[in-house]
C-alpha cells in the first residue's frame, strides 16, 4: 500500500474513485496548501505549491474568493475568516466543544495551566480546543492542529483501540515520514528513530488511564492526559474515547511526573465531570431547511462565466450541511439541506470520503475531523483587527475620507486597525493611538453599550466644544443608544468629524467601534448621517458576519 500525504497525515493512497470530481479535489487542495503556509500564498506560489496551471489555480481562487472563503489582494490569495464554517461544521456536528468546553476552561483557570481537548484523526491527534494562559512560554497549538498519536500525551490513549490495521497503517507512515516533516504543527524530529516503545506506552496507558508526553514533542513541553468516554450519540471515532483531555506545562514549573502526582487528581475530576456531561446531555434536534445553494451557483456561474467552478462550490457546501443535530446524514438528506440533485450530492460525497473529510457507515454520512485541516488553525488565532482590516480598506475606497476600528483599552479606547486616504488633509490616527472614551465617536459608541454604573465620565476639555458635563455626555449616550451611532464634531479637536457605528459579538455586546474620520469641510453633519452612517452600518454588518463565524469555537482576541 502506497502512502501520500494530504495536510500533515499520510493517507493511503487508494485508486481515485471514477465518480470523484476533480475540481473539487484541486480546490480543496489549493485550501490546504493555503493553510500549510499559515494563511497566504502568492498565485505563483500556488501554481508552484499544486502543480496546477496557472489557468486552473486563477478559477479555483475566484471560485473561492465568490464563496468569500478567500480574499485577492493583488497578486496573493489569502484565507477569509468565513472558511472556518466548514471547521465550525463539524465541531457543531461533534458537539464535545459546546459540552465540554467549558469544563477545561475551568480547569486551565484553577491549575493555571494549559488544558487541550483533542481527538483521534487517523494515527495522530487534533486539537478541538485550547484554554491556553498568556505567559511569554506559552503553547503555540490550535485549534484544527494535527499532531503524530506518538510524540503527544493522547496518542497512546487513542492507540489503545487500534486493531492491527492502525498499527500496520502507523508504521507505514513512520517508514515514509521518519522526521514528522508531514506534520508542520509541530518541530520535525532532530534524529528519526523507529518508535519501538510507543506501543509499550499504549499498553501502559490501557492499564493506568492515562498518559504522559515527557517532552516528546519538543524539549521542555510535558503533559498529562486522561480520555472522556463517549456517551449517547457523541462518536466522533467510532470508538470508546470521545475525546482526550490534557494538562500541558513546562520543565520550568513541572516534571512529567510530578505534572502527575500534582495535578492529576484534578484533571481526574474534570474528566469525571466531562463524562457526567455527556451521560445527561439532551439529545440535539436536527433542523433541515433546505438552501437556495443550486440557485445560487447557477447564478455565480452567469456571473462570473468560465472563472466560476460550480462543482467546487458545491462540494464545499455539502460539508455545511452537517451541524448540531445532524451529525449523520444519509444522501437525501445532504441533498435536501444543500438543494442539490441526489447524483450531484453523491459525487460529492464519494469524492470527499475519498480525501478524508467524510466518513460513509450504515448508509449515513459523518464530517472527519480533517475538515479542520480546512484553514481553521491559522484563522483561529486571528484577531478583530484582522478580521475589520479589508472591510476598512473597502469602506474608506466608498467614502474617501480616512477608517479606522478601536476597542474599548480602560476609561480609553484604543484604535487596533486604520485605513488612510490620499488626501493632502486627512484624519490620521495611527494604530495603537489612545483617545479619552467619553470624547470620541467610537468611544461614546462603546460607552452607550454600558449600563449606566459602569461608564466612566470624567474627560478633560479639549476644544471649546467638548462636553464635559456628566448628566449632558449621559443624555449623549442615551441617544446614541437609540440611534445606533454617534456623531461628534470638533470636540475631539478643531475642524475633526467623525462618525462610528458598534461593532457586536455574537452575544449582541459592543466590542468595538468602526469610524470614518475627515474634517469639517468635507461633509456636513447632515450629510454624514445620511451618506456615511449607512455605509458604516454595512461595513459593521460584514465585520460582525465574519467576526461570529470565525469566532463561534474560537477566541478572537480583540487587539
């Protein structure tokens, strides 16, 4: 049996299926060379990366540009924030995040160490969550991180239900890829070796119930971890362990062992919880409403001619299709969510079963835990500033007059994102630049979100139009409460405008505020409510769009 690689695993090599569609596996391939290089890749690095031509790689990106799965900025393709809702598919369809989740967090808090969930993708292990603590040695691991079962404290774990065909299927790739340069979450090994003791380590593990990583991964890195036994509907392998928990810490603060000794009996206990958990969870509803997906690609087809690849499309949405409560679909029921014909369905299934993201059993159909390989562990680390950034560039190209976002730093906001103009007289605010909250449009935006109690109203005259009395800025905020945005002229500084609209998380709270800044001349007040306040409002819609998909299983950090 032959081995290739897709995204950080080998795989056998199996005969490609006569009914597999091609375009949908060179884009899916196109997807995962993008997350291999963190994100970014210039078209010809592309074409180089794929072997495609340069004709090929051009309709896939604007196939995948049209889905808003990437973004073209000039000549490099760059992963959007909206491709993590194939990765969010799955671990909706999972349910462990939304179950456990909060347990390790718990746990992280208590030990102040970094706790891992992960589960079995193959012969390594993915991460689905991480409650990391911000220290200057810190773990670098992601969501959607794939890592070797042998060099990782769940590895054993999971190994322990390998039957002989796992382990035939490990040491093939350990053959084929000694130095692990296949899995770029982590360091490529220094020395190659065959792993002659890790089946010792999975025995060892089926007799304690746990298991270390003493540095395995890289010197300095150790960790405990004990497995959560699935319940109910939860199968995310088919086998007993729905999923590992970790403790992870360094030699500076513990050995293996006494990560053990100490801490163990805690996590323990976590885990205790977690399966209590998934015994006493309801069962999900499923809900299927059936999309215009079919519409919609005929009409991007028209639209955008030869350059649309409608079978890429489609596949790609056969994944959406999964979610909670519908973590196995049979083939009419993935043809009635996505509004394809049952044969259009079938082609798609079949062609991602054959690259992993699908797993067929008993006529039904389940997303794999490969689907993260989709982008989801670089745009999980992103922040809000990132996600805001091309939505500003294109807002400040509609208004002409300067953008920027800022996010509340304190009794200040603090600007994390700025888009300049080419104006010989313009707003500049550069990022990282703190203004008084009370006296800026993004700030009283910001500050109208909070309860009266918790505002802060104290500023400093600045001009001789800044509002400085407490009951008048609270009778301002109320109003900008209702109308949604705030105005404020020249109280900032002399001949400044400026206008903001929220920007919200998905649970409806202020994080941020967008603005676009010009001075008086440009626009009147009026015209700004009229002309810039719309545009404004569409622009936090876009920014809210991806900021709740990219942040629905993952912290957005908000600087």
């Amino acid at each position: 049996m032959s081995v290739q690689t897709v995204s950080g695993s080998a795989v056998p090599a199996d005969p490609v299926p006569t009914e597999a569609v091609a375009p949908l596996m060179r884009g899916i391939g196109v997807l995962l060379h993008l997350s291999e290089a963190e994100g970014s890749l210039s078209l010809s690095g592309l074409e180089r990366a794929t072997g495609l031509a340069r004709s090929t790689v051009d309709r896939i990106t604007a196939t995948l540009a049209h889905m808003g799965y990437v973004r073209l900025e000039g000549r490099d393709v760059v992963l959007a924030p909206r491709l993590t809702e194939l990765g969010n598919a799955y671990l909706s369809a999972l349910r462990l995040p939304a179950l456990l989740n909060a347990h390790a967090d718990a746990l992280a808090d208590e030990l102040d160490e970094s706790v891992s969930l992960a589960v079995a993708d193959g012969d390594g292990i993915r991460f689905i969550h991480q409650a990391t603590r911000r220290r200057a040695m810190s773990l670098s691991f992601r969501i959607g991180d794939l890592l070797p079962a042998e060099r990782t404290a769940p590895g054993p774990l999971f190994a322990t239900e390998w039957g002989e065909r796992e382990w035939a299927r490990w040491r093939e790739r350990r053959a084929a890829d000694p130095y692990d340069h296949s899995f770029p979450a982590v360091p490529p090994r220094a020395d190659g070796p065959p792993d002659d003791d890790f089946e010792t380590r999975a025995d060892e593990a089926r007799g304690a119930g746990w298991a270390l990583d003493d540095q395995f991964i890289e010197p300095g890195l150790v960790a405990v971890a004990m497995p959560v036994r699935e319940a109910g509907d939860v199968r995310p392998s088919g086998t007993g362990i729905a999923c590992v928990a970790s403790v992870v810490s360094h030699t500076s603060r513990h050995t293996a062992a006494s990560l053990r000794d100490t801490l163990m009996p805690r996590l323990r206990a976590t885990v205790d919880a977690m399966e209590r958990k998934l015994r006493e969870a309801p069962e999900a509803a499923g809900k299927q409403t059936p999309s215009d997906l079919a519409v919609w690609t005929g009409n991007s087809k028209q639209e955008l001619g030869q350059d649309f690849i409608e079978s890429l499309a489609r596949g790609l949405t056969v994944l959406t299709a999964f979610g909670e409560g519908r973590a196995a679909l049979t083939l009419s029921e993935v043809a009635q969510a996505t509004g394809l014909a049952r044969a259009t369905a079938r082609r798609a299934l079949i062609t991602l079963e054959h690259v992993g993201f699908v797993v067929g059993r008993d006529r039904t159909f389940s997303l794999a835990p490969r689907v993260l390989a989709l982008g989801f562990p670089p745009l999980s680390r992103t922040t809000l500033s990132r996600i805001a950034q091309p939505h500003l560039v294109d807002l400040a190209g509609r208004v002409g007059d300067a953008t920027a976002l800022a996010v509340p730093a304190g009794e200040d906001i603090q600007f994390t994102a700025h888009v300049p103009v080419s104006r010989i007289m313009s707003a500049s605010v550069p990022v990282g630049t703190r203004l008084p909250a009370a006296t800026t449009s993004v700030g009283r935006v910001i500050l109208a979100d909070l309860p009266p109690a918790e505002r802060t109203l104290n500023p400093r005259r600045l001009t001789a139009r800044t509002t400085t009395d407490p009951a008048d800025l609270t009778a301002i905020l109320e109003r900008v409460r209702k109308a949604g945005y705030s105005l404020v002229d020249e109280e900032l500084e002399e001949g400044l405008r400026s206008v903001a609209v929220p920007v919200r998380d998905r649970g409806g709270r202020v994080v941020a505020a967008v603005s676009v800044a010009m001075h008086t001349t440009r626009r009147t007040a009026e015209q700004c409510v009229t002309e810039v306040v719309p545009e404004l409002h569409d622009t936090a819609a876009r920014i809210e769009a991806d900021l709740h998909v990219a942040g629905r299983f993952a912290r957005i950090a908000l600087a």
